[in-house]
C-alpha cells in the first residue's frame, strides 16, 4: 500500500481534508504565479473554482441563456467547459424531470450538487464505468453506445450531449480498453443524433456542445467545421426549433460570437496527446493566446415539436 493511502486511512477525516485544502490552496497559489498556463501545477483547481463560481452567478447565468457578451476576460487560458457548462445550466427549468447525460459530462460531484440538477431524475450513459460513481447521489449509469440506445421512445425530458459527438466512431479504445472501439466512422455523429432525438419526449430540448471551426481528425475525436454542424442539424430537422450559439476564446477570454467569426479556428493538437497517453510534455507548450484546446464551440440546442 502507498504510504499516501496509508497515512490517509491512519489520520482523522478532519485532519486529512485539512491537508487536501492546504495543498489545493498552495497548487492554486503556484498557478496563479506562474501567469496561469494550461495544464500546470494548479490549473485544474483553477478551473474548477471558475466553473463553480459561474454556476452559482446569476447574472453571468443569464448572459449565457440569452446570448449577451460575457465579462472581459471571462475563462482565460481555460478550456471550452467553462462556456459549455453554464451554457446547458442556463437553459434548465427549475422543476423536476428525467435527464439524460449522454456522454458522461456531468459526472461531478460540484455539477451534481447544484440545486437545479438535484431536481433531476439523472441518467447518465457512456462507453465504460469511471473512476468516480455517484450512485449515493441517486445517479443511475448505462454503459452503451450512444448510436444503439437501449431506451424506449419519447422518454427523457431533457437531454445533455456536452463535448460527446465529435469522439462518435472515433477510436474510443483509450476509453475502454476494447480494441473493437478502435473505429474510424466519422459520420456516425448522426446515427448518435436520431438515436438522442428519439429518446427525447416531445416538447424536450437536446442540447449539444461540439468544438468548431477548421475541420481536423485526431484520431480520438474530431473538430466540427461548418459542413458538419449542418449535417447534425439537419438529422432533426423535422424538431421544428434549433437555437445555434457560438463561443469564441482569444488572448482575452471567451465571448458570444457569429458563426463566421468561428469558421477559421484550429485546435489545439498537442492537448490530445495528454488523454492518450496520460502524460504532460516536458516542458508544457504555451500557446501564444494561451488556448488549451478549442478556440471555438457551437452549443445547439433542439426542441422536438409535438406532432411533427
């Protein structure tokens, strides 16, 4: 046994939080005087906090549920999350329903503890089980392909897809393990869109979150271009309502943009290699607007229309 795990099961639970907190703190601290680079020593805490923080601020909920311009410097150096997750947050109802995470995106403990989402009867369905569990939390998981859902029709309320489409017929085998998910269907996207809208009940929103811009294939995941985001669209083209919102990051943060202003942006590649492989570059690249992986996204969100 690591002498870590072994001092942890010896101490008080006080004691051991009381150390977790002080060396967050000191993590925090280091990443802040180090000019905030991604994926250094403290970036996660720091992400973590904005995200937290944005989730509880009212007004910056509302900015991203009507489509106003975000705070000057909103999400520096900070990956796509923190656009995507108050976005989804900003469009829920505060009432009780059946929610679909398809993809596994809300599977943390500081989301699952908002108040709007303890309202939610949640399922959440990915490829494989993961490190964390939440089941105490009444949290219920399938472990499917998002292409073959194994529910009945019109079932789910409302629907999450966050950052989940573009890894569809990718090579998901890093997930897995399963060399059989080694695939390379690219436009399996739109399989996994009608399945979504399916399972969806009328009067229900998806809302779907892709990174945008200049197409690129990275083997693990692909970076939607225009072309393919209309291909998304037009899978459910009989829902009847399409609310298509961008996000675009520079050196000064993340803002609502046009499409237009999106089309031109590149993903980080780099970035990709650290979910390969598990391993940070020595030293870390420092992108020059200190971009962390997509410098756009395109948040949709679909409401299937009764009768139709």
């Amino acid at each position: 046994m690591a002498f870590r795990q072994v001092v942890k099961k010896i101490l008080p639970p006080i004691v051991s939080d009381t150390i977790r907190s002080v060396r967050k703190a000191k993590a925090y601290r280091r990443y802040l005087s180090k000019e905030g680079i991604p994926y250094s020593t403290g970036y996660f805490i720091y992400r973590k906090k904005l995200i937290m923080d944005s989730l509880k601020n009212r007004k910056l909920l509302a900015c991203f549920r009507q489509g106003e311009f975000l705070p000057q410097g909103y999400g520096i150096g900070i990956d796509e999350r923190c656009v995507e997750y108050p976005w989804f947050i900003g469009q829920l109802d505060e009432r009780p329903e059946i929610l679909l995470d398809a993809g596994s995106a809300l599977n943390y403990d500081f989301l699952l503890d908002l108040p709007i989402l303890q309202l939610k009867e949640i399922h959440i369905l990915t490829l494989a089980p993961e490190e964390e569990c939440f089941w105490q939390k009444k949290v219920s998981y399938l472990f499917q392909d998002l292409r073959n859902i194994p529910i009945r029709d019109n079932y789910y309320d409302t629907i999450s897809c966050i950052s989940t489409l573009h890894h569809i017929g990718c090579d998901n085998s890093n997930f897995t393990g399963k060399d059989s998910d080694c695939e390379n269907r690219p436009d399996d996207f739109v399989v996994a869109i009608k399945e979504l809208g399916r399972v969806l009940k009328y009067g229900g929103a998806l809302s779907i979150t892709v990174p945008f811009g200049v197409y690129c294939h990275l083997g693990i995941q692909q970076q939607f271009d225009t072309k393919m985001l209309s291909k998304a669209v037009e899978a459910l083209a009989e829902f009847g309502e399409v609310t298509e919102r961008f996000y675009l990051y520079s050196a000064n943060g993340w803002n609502v943009a046009t499409k237009a202003d999106c089309v031109g942006c590149h993903y980080v590649e780099w970035t990709v290699n650290i979910w390969l492989h598990g391993e940070l570059p020595k030293p870390i690249p420092k992108e020059p607007d200190l971009a962390v992986s997509a410098r756009a996204v395109a948040c949709i969100r679909m409401i299937k229309k009764a009768g139709r």
